[in-house]
C-alpha cells in the first residue's frame, strides 16, 4: 500500500468551499524542482478544519480566510 507522506496543510476558506493546500514529502514536480510538491482539494463549506484534524491528525495547519 502507498503511503503520502503529508507535512502541512493550509486551509482557505472561501465563499462556496474550503480548499486545502496540502504539503506532501513528495519532490516538486515542474521547475525548478526544488522543495516539495503540493497537492489540493475542496472540502464542504466550513469544514476544512474538522475534515483535518479527522483525516490528517497530528500534521500541523494553519487557516486563511479567503473570499
């Protein structure tokens, strides 16, 4: 089974969904390929928070309030 190895996730909420911005220990993916890549996702309104701390315990996240 593959494993993501997840070390941040930033939340920004926003007037429809929440969208996280999640850190991964994966190499980054386009030039200049330094640093780790990023991946993304939306999330009910309003729900990011909860839907982190359930599926990413432990891995540190900070909250942006958006438009």
């Amino acid at each position: 089974m593959f494993q993501l190895n997840v070390t941040e996730v930033v939340i920004i909420k926003t007037t429809s969904t929440d969208l996280l911005r999640i850190r991964t220990g994966l190499p980054q993916a386009v030039w200049p390929y330094k640093g780790e890549a990023w991946i993304g996702m939306e999330v009910a309104k309003g729900k990011g928070e909860e839907y982190t701390k359930q599926n990413f315990p432990g891995v540190p996240f900070t909250i942006i309030e958006g438009e």
